[in-house]
C-alpha cells in the first residue's frame, strides 16, 4: 500500500510539530498548514488521504473549510480537533461528514486509533467488496430479499396462491420473515387494495380475542357498552393474518373452524350469522403438527389451515440470502439514519454470513443498524459490528465468501457434513433440511466416508 498523506491544520506551532513528527514516525507522510488559507491550498495541490482540521481557526470558520474539502473531494476523510466545551460545535462537524474528531489536548492512543481507521477504511475502499447503492432502498417494502434456492421456491408459492384465495400456513423461527411473506401474498394479491389485518392470536385472552375477530354485541360482556363489529366483518375481500396461531384457545379454534369450513360467524353474543369472504393466513413458531400431537390444537383446524404451508427456513440455512439482504439493509438505513455506507468490504461480509443469527433476519437487521450507527466513514469495517456469538471452536471453516470455484461433489460433501453437524448428526432432520430421503442420506454418508465427530474413526 502507498503510504497515505496526513494534512495537519493547526494554527498552534506546538500541535503541528507533534503531530508531524508522531505521524511520521508511523509510516505516514505528513505536511502541515497554519492557518485556513493554507490548508486549502494544500488540500488542493497535494491531495491529502487525511486531514487533521482543527475547528477554530484564526482566518477560517473551521465548519465551512470541512464542507469545502467534502465538497471537492468526498472520498477525503476529515478528523477535526475540538476544544473542552465545544459539544455543538462537534455535532456540527459530523453532520458535515465529519469522520471523527480529537479533543484536545490529543490524547496519543486515541490518535492514533483514529488515525488508523482511517487507514484501514482507505484500504478496504480499494479491496474486494461489495458497494451499496441508493437504489437498494428504493424497493418496494414489502419486497422480500433472497437468492437461495429455499427462497426461490417460497417465491413460487407466493406467486401460486396470491392469484387464489387459498388459506396458507407459515410456520418458521421468529425473525425469519413470516409476516412480510404473508404481506408479500396479500400485496401481490387482486385484493391488494382492500386491508390486511394482522392479529396476534397470543396476545389477548380468549374473550377479547373473539371480539377482535369476530365483533361483539351491545352487553356481550362487561364494557362492551356497544355493538362493535370484528375483522372478519371489516376485512372484506382482504387478508386476516392470525400470527401465533398456536395460541389460539380451543374455544376460539371452534369459531375458527366454522368460518373456514362454512364463511360463517356470529358476533360474541349474538345470534345473527354473518359471512365473510377474508382470506387467512396464519402464522406458528412452533410446528403445529407438534402442538396436534399434544392435544392442544384441534386436528380438523390444522387441516384446514395447512391446505398451503410455507416453512420458512432459519437464516443458518440459506448463508447465499445474506450478501443481498446486507445491501438491502445498508441502503435502507443509511437512509433512515441519513448515513452514507457505501462500500462492505468481503472480510465484513465473511464475518456476516459466518454468524449463527439464531433471531435470523430481525437480528441481522438489528446487528447492521448499531452497525451503522458505531460507522465512520463510508466503508464498514469489521470492528464496526456489534459483537456475535462466537462460531463454537471445532467448527469447519465456515462458509466461503465468494464460494471457491470447486466440483459439485466437494460441495455437496462439504454442505451435507455442514448440515450433520447443525442437527448434531440427527438424520431424520438434516434428511428434511436437505430435502432428501433418509435412505439417500444414508447412502451419501457411506458414499462420502462421512463419520461423527466423536467417533474415533472420524
Ligand atoms: N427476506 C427478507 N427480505 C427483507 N426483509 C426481511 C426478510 N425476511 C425478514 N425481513 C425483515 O426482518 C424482520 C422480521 O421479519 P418478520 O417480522 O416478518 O418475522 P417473523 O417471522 O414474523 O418473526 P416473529 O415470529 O418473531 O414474529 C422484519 O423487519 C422484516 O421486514
Ligand atoms: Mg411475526
């Protein structure tokens, strides 16, 4: 790498000397100004990596010399220097684009730690990664984000049911994205322009509940002073999307029942029956065949609902989807925190698609916003993310980013161990995430030699 030019503007002989001499010693080339008028020439002729602006100038408004060098050159990154009481003033600077700022009097380890970063956002600026546009923030909100193949054949059922008015089931960890693709259906819809209702089956007790969806009369129950109608009564042509469905009590798994069987209902507490042409979509974290098993969920109401199921797989199993939703992320918050990230570097993104993300996609959108917010700069380096579990030691090295160009066999021996070892070689489980028969599995785990870890063969 070439070493990398430091402006210092300074108006003070002492800070420059230190400042020159410290810096020079670190591998940096370093000139200094004295004053505002200098350091734009400067600027300008000797095109510096970095400047080191001190806010208060004699000839200068320090503010106004910072846009300037912004202006003329945005890759420039400025780390002004403050004085004690100078809390607005700062502000300013970093609304400006400020990269970071010193105070005075500078503390050396703090210096150079900027400085540094600097450096390194510089570097990776030039080095593998992938750039952020503004376009990514553009995409319609209800837009769901994914490449992989598990993804792909949710956009498929999307597409098949959104022309129907077919009841779907979607069944998947939180985080995963259950109620955007309920939305995704509604949205894509004919019926896209009459309301989508979502209610959350867990929330309420079963009276309220009841009111919710199906309205109450005048005196039902005590406080309902008057006749309130319910969702299924409002929702027309729409959408109700029962989220938690598991939830759901026996008494209103009845009613639920009738209205997927017959369309019909009756307010709590009245006798006049209403129809309703809604479509539902209900939503579960635990697998409702689970919960029949159990004798907490009626079997006849599983059918009706399940006539369409999307499972929607945890992030951990669909690595490919991250690289897209990282850019779809950092566009949109650079725009809702009016930040600038424009550039991820690939080792950043290696450490993305390597993280477990048990809250799946919710927490990588939560990860990238603190991400943005700890940002400096318009490159998002690796030290900018908060921190994640851990990979457990022993683990294979995770996936790569970009894949290295390799045979299909060696991938499929690599993903097939990477599944075993998720579902701690359960068969039966890695059998469903591959979406293979057991007996296939089987045959690849002799046909690729594979063993558990513990084995002493292994
Ligand atoms: N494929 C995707 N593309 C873009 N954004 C997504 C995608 N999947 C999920 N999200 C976003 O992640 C967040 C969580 O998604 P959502 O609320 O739909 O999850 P959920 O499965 O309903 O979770 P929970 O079970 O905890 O309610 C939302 O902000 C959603 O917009
Ligand atoms: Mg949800």
């Amino acid at each position: 790498m070439a070493r990398k030019r430091i402006l210092v503007v300074d108006d003070e002989p002492s800070i420059r000397r230190v400042l020159e001499k410290h810096l020079e010693e670190r591998g940096y080339e370093v000139r200094s100004a004295q004053n505002g008028a200098e350091g734009r020439e400067a600027g300008d002729a000797w095109c510096p990596d970095i400047v080191i602006l001190d806010i208060r100038l004699p000839d200068t408004d320090g503010l106004e010399l910072l846009q300037e060098f912004r202006e003329k050159r945005p890759a420039l990154l400025v780390i002004i220097i403050t004085a004690f009481g100078d809390m607005h003033t700062t502000i300013a600077a970093m609304q400006r684009g400020a990269f970071d700022y010193l105070r005075k009097p500078i503390d050396v380890d703090e210096l150079d730690e900027k400085v540094d970063l600097c450096a390194r956002t510089i570097d990776e600026r030039t080095g593998p990664g992938l750039v952020v546009t503004e376009a990514g923030a553009d995409r319609d909100i209800y837009r769901v984000i994914g490449n992989s193949r598990k993804l792909q054949e949710i956009f498929k059922i999307i597409g098949s049911v959104s022309s129907s008015r077919t009841t779907v089931l979607i069944q998947g960890e939180s985080g995963t994205g259950k109620e955007l693709i309920a939305r995704a259906i509604h949205f894509s819809s004919v019926s896209r322009q009459s309301p989508f209702i979502a209610i959350n089956c867990g929330a309420l007790v079963e009276t309220l509940l009841a009111s919710e969806l199906f309205g109450h009369e005048r005196g039902a129950f005590t406080g309902a002073v008057a006749r309130k109608r319910g969702k299924f009564e409002l929702a027309g042509d729409g959408t109700i999307f029962l989220d938690e469905i598991a939830e759901m009590t026996v008494g209103n798994q009845v009613k639920l029942l009738r209205v997927l069987q017959e369309r019909r209902f009756e307010r709590v507490g009245g006798n006049e029956t209403l129809t309703t042409n809604a479509r539902i979509i209900a939503a579960t974290i635990p697998p409702l065949e689970e919960c029949v098993a159990r004798g907490r969920f009626r079997e006849d109401l599983f059918y009706r609902l399940k006539v369409v199921t999307i499972y929607v797989p945890p992030l951990r199993e669909r690595p490919e989807d991250i690289p897209v939703l990282v850019e779809h992320f950092v566009a949109q918050i650079n725009r809702e925190l009016q930040k600038n990230v424009r550039r991820i570097p690939d080792e950043t993104m290696q450490m993305l698609v390597q993280r477990e993300w048990r809250g799946n996609i919710r927490e990588l959108e939560n990860a990238l916003r603190q991400a943005l917010v700890n940002c400096k700069g318009d490159t998002l380096l690796r030290s900018f993310l908060p921190p994640g579990e851990r990979p457990k030691s022993g683990d294979p090295p995770p996936v790569d980013f970009p894949p290295a160009l390799t045979d299909l066999r060696t991938v499929e021996e690599d993903h097939i161990r990477r599944v075993l070892r998720h579902t701690k070689w359960n068969k039966l489980h890695a059998s469903r995430i591959l979406n293979i028969s057991r007996p296939t599995l089987d045959r690849k785990i002799r046909e690729y030699g594979l063993q558990p870890p513990d084995d002493p063969v292994a």
